[in-house]
C-alpha cells in the first residue's frame, strides 16, 4: 500500500472510531446543557445534522448486533455458505446516505454560533467515515 493509501485509511480509522463516537457523546452532552432558547436557522440545521448523524451511528450499532448475532447468514442452504450480502450493503447505502445528508445539513450550520456548530459536521464525517470503511476495507 502506498503511503497516500496508509494515510487515507488511517485517517478514515480515526474518524470513524474515535472522532465520531467522542463528538456525538460530546455533542449531546453540550445540546442537553445548552438547549437553545432561541431556534434560528442555523442552529436548527446543525441541530437535523446532528440528528441524522445520530441515527446514522444508531443505525451502525445495530448493523454490528445484527452482524454478531449471526443476522446475516443464510440459513436456506445448509450445504454452503452463503451470506445475504444484498442485506448487508442495503443496511450499509442507508447508513452513507444519512451521513451525507448529515453533512449537508451540519455544513449549513456552521456560519453562527450554537451549542452544536462544530459537534454536528465531525460527528457526521465521523458516520461517513465509519460507512466507508464497513464496505472497502481493504
């Protein structure tokens, strides 16, 4: 692998592991202790983009439960193995679709202040980041 390579990889591990997890708890840790009192566009946009990250990461941890709990395995043919991939990366497009959008809304909220401006677009990369390495990991 080339040193580019390393470095992309290397970058998606860290975004997808620590930085997503550590936003999102952070993120909803400053939201509840801050709730806006006044709801302009801006924080309301970081705050659909946090959301969505949100249940972008809910929906990753509920594809790796479903992964160890033998979810995806085919039962129908005892003579081979033959895993539903088609599940797998059906659960995998959903789950890089709501990122994006995350992003999307994230970026749109980062022009004024709000309790969530700079947790909303991290956690959201972070999701994607996750995605990304769930379906090419190398």
């Amino acid at each position: 692998m080339t040193m580019l390579g390393t470095v992309f990889w290397t970058s998606l591990l860290l975004f997808g592991y620590f930085v997503a997890p550590s936003a999102l708890v952070w993120g909803w840790v400053r939201w509840i202790k801050q709730r806006p009192r006044l709801w302009t566009v801006s924080s309301t946009l970081s705050f659909v983009g946090f959301l969505l990250a949100s249940v972008s990461a809910i929906l990753a941890l509920w594809v790796i439960a479903y992964a160890s709990a033998g979810g995806f395995e085919h039962a129908w043919n005892t003579t081979h193995y033959s895993p539903n991939y088609s599940l797998f990366f059906r659960q995998m497009q959903r789950g890089e679709v709501l990122s994006l959008v995350a992003i999307a809304f994230a970026l749109g909220g980062i022009f004024k202040r709000s309790a969530i401006r700079w947790q909303a677009p991290a956690s959201a990369v972070g999701t994607l980041a996750f995605w990304l390495i769930a379906t090419t990991w190398p």
